[in-house]
C-alpha cells in the first residue's frame, strides 16, 4: 500500500509503502533527521507524526492510511 508522507516544514512529499523505516522515506527525499542511539532512546530523531512525537528511528510508515505528515521540528537542546 502506498502512503504519501509530507514533511514539514520544508513541504516535500513523496510516496512510500507502509512498513517503510521513516529515517529511509526522509533520506530518499533529501531530508536529514538526526539520528544518535538509533534504538529510540536519546530521542534525537524526534519528530511529530500527525501530531504526536515518536521516534523516527523505530517507526515505519504506518498501514491503513493515504497520507501521513512529518514534522521536523528541532530541538535547539541538541
């Protein structure tokens, strides 16, 4: 299945399948997320998925959606 992920703030969408890891949708469409533990745990690579902060490093584009939103706020503390 086929999800279209919008990345703000930059407003670049691209499409991906469900399952996909986040931190590879981001890479193919030349957005950088800062990564550290790559585990989920330091919360470097946070980022807002429809509005709720996860982890980009342990979450795949989720199934049963057409269309996602990414923010890639920062956090002037890292």
């Amino acid at each position: 299945m086929t999800v279209q992920v919008q990345f703000l703030p930059n407003d670049v969408t691209v499409d991906a399948q469900a399952g996909e890891p986040l931190l590879d949708v981001a890479k193919r469409a030349g957005l950088t997320i800062p990564t550290g533990c790559l585990m989920g745990s330091c919360h470097a690579c946070e980022v807002e998925l429809n509005g709720e902060a996860i982890c980009s490093c342990i979450t795949a584009v989720p199934a049963g959606m057409e269309k996602i939103t990414v923010d890639l706020y920062s956090d002037p503390t890292w």
